[in-house]
C-alpha cells in the first residue's frame, strides 16, 4: 500500500470517529430537548390553570367592583340632585336677602350711627354713675358712721338713765326699809324687822340658784351691804327670804342674805357675812358672779 493509500485511510478513520462523535452529541441534545420540553409543558400546564384561576377571581372582583360603581354612581345621583336642590333654595335665599338689604340698608346705617351715639351715651352715663356712687359711698360710710356713733351714745345714755333709775328705785325702796327698820328699832324690835334675826321668814322657792349683778359697797365703814341679784319675784322670791350666797372658783363660802326689795326680774338683799367674821378681807366680800341658792 502506498503512502497515499495509508493516508487516506488515516483521514477515513478519523472523519469516522468525528462523525459517531457528532452522532452520540445529536442524540444527547435531542434526549435533553425532550426532558426539557416535558417539563415545560408541564409548566404551562400550571401557568395556564394558575391564570384560569386568576381570571375567574378577577371576574369576581371586577363583577363586586361593578356592582360597587353602580352604588357609587346612584348615590352621586342622588347627592347631585340634593345638591342642585340646595343650590336653588341658595339662590332663592341670597334673591331674598338681597332684596331685604337693599330695602334695609338705609336703615341699618342709621341705626349703625345711633348704636356709636347710644355707646357714647352710655360711655358718659358709666362714668357719672361711678362718680355718683363714689360720691353716694363717701356719704353713706359719714353718715353710717355718725348714725353709729349717735346710736352707741343714745345706747349708752339709755344704759346710764336705766341704771341709774334702777339704782334710784333701789335705793328708795331701801330707805323705806331702813326707815321701817328704824321705827321698828325705836319702837323696841330687832333690828331688822324680823329678817333673818329670828324671826319670821319668807321660804325660799324650792332649789333656787341665782347669780349676783351687782354689789353696793357702803360709802363708811361698818355700813350695810346689799347685793343685787337675778332672777327675782317671777319665781317665785319673796322680800324676807333668806339666802346663801358662795363663790364657785374657787370654792368658798361668803355668806348670807336677807331679800328686801323684790322686782320681777331681780332682787335686792343685805350681805350677812358668816358668824364670827368682825373684819372682812377683800375676798370676803360678795362679787359679781357669786351664785346665790336656797340651801
């Protein structure tokens, strides 16, 4: 075989292997087309009833968005013709206060210009009230004062003349009984009359407590002493009675006394200082305040 020969059957060889290569590549790619294409037929499968289902949600809400617009679009309906309804009644409204205005508007400035005349007014009436009720204050804080000192002095004026009538109404009735105790005294009694020196005795009313208003000190020394005491004749006391005057704080004591004027509201007696006392200190006097009982 020549050389020629041999290379040609080298060529033949190798173009041989190049094309089973080729063949067994053929045959690989179409396997791998077929598992693909399987698999994307399958896919479409699922993108297809994926979109059906997809469609058939979409004519739903598309379907609730059409019945949705049609609630929508009645209610606007409707809105539009209240809203054409007000905007008429508006219309006729605003004719109607125009109308009026115009008709009033002369009158309005007027009573603009006698409202800033009546403010001004009333602006100058404030002020003169304010200086009046200054002026009425002034007067009536003098005039509340004099009426008050006045009334504090007729108050005490009336005070003094009650007293002193009382003290005078007093002081008679007890010159009457001293008078009564002298004659008594010269015609050979007791002294006193029978008060309180064994003899008779008007009773005491039954737990009587009273209270002390006022002493009588005597103007030398040795004199009588005679208290003033409350309540008197309205329960019940009677001139006579003999009575036991003490003092509360502190505890103590004073003495007795014989009733000899009674009044309604009060009464008026002789202090008997106790048994055996020749010179009184300053607390064995009776005071203010001192209770006065029966027992």
């Amino acid at each position: 075989m020549t050389i020629l020969g041999k290379l040609l059957v080298f060529l033949i060889l190798v173009l041989s292997l190049v094309w089973n290569g080729l063949a067994l590549n053929a045959y690989v790619t179409r396997t791998n087309w077929k598992a693909e294409a399987t698999r994307t037929s399958k896919s479409a499968q699922d993108s297809a009833e994926s979109a059906t289902k997809m469609k058939s949600l979409y004519d739903a809400n598309q379907e609730a968005s059409e019945d949705a617009k049609r609630v929508q679009r009645e209610e606007i309906a409707r809105l539009y013709e209240q809203n054409k309804i007000l905007a008429d009644n508006q219309t006729e409204l605003i004719k109607k206060f125009n109308e009026q205005f115009l008709g009033t508007a002369a009158a309005n400035l007027e009573a603009k210009k006698l409202q800033q005349n009546v403010d001004k007014l009333a602006q100058e009436n404030k002020i003169q009230r304010d200086q009046l009720d200054k002026i009425i204050k002034d007067l009536d804080d003098k005039t509340k004062s004099e009426e008050a000192a006045k009334v504090t002095s007729q108050q005490s004026l009336l005070a003094a003349s009650s007293e002193k009538q009382r003290a005078e109404r007093l002081a008679e009735r007890v010159r009457e009984l001293s008078d009564q105790i002298e004659e008594l005294r010269r015609r050979g009694g007791s002294g006193t009359g029978g008060l309180g020196q064994g003899g008779p005795v008007a009773p005491a009313p039954e737990g009587f407590r009273g209270t002390a208003t006022s002493i009588d000190l005597p103007m030398k020394a040795g004199g009588d002493i005679y208290v003033t005491f409350k309540p008197g004749g309205d329960v019940g006391l009677r001139a006579g009675a003999e009575l036991k005057i003490s003092r509360e704080k502190p505890a103590k004591y004073v003495g007795k006394i014989v009733v000899l004027v009674v009044d309604t509201k009060e009464a008026v007696g002789k202090f008997i200082p106790p048994a055996g006392v020749r010179a009184l200190g300053p607390d064995d006097y009776p005071k203010v305040n001192d209770v006065i009982t029966d027992k």
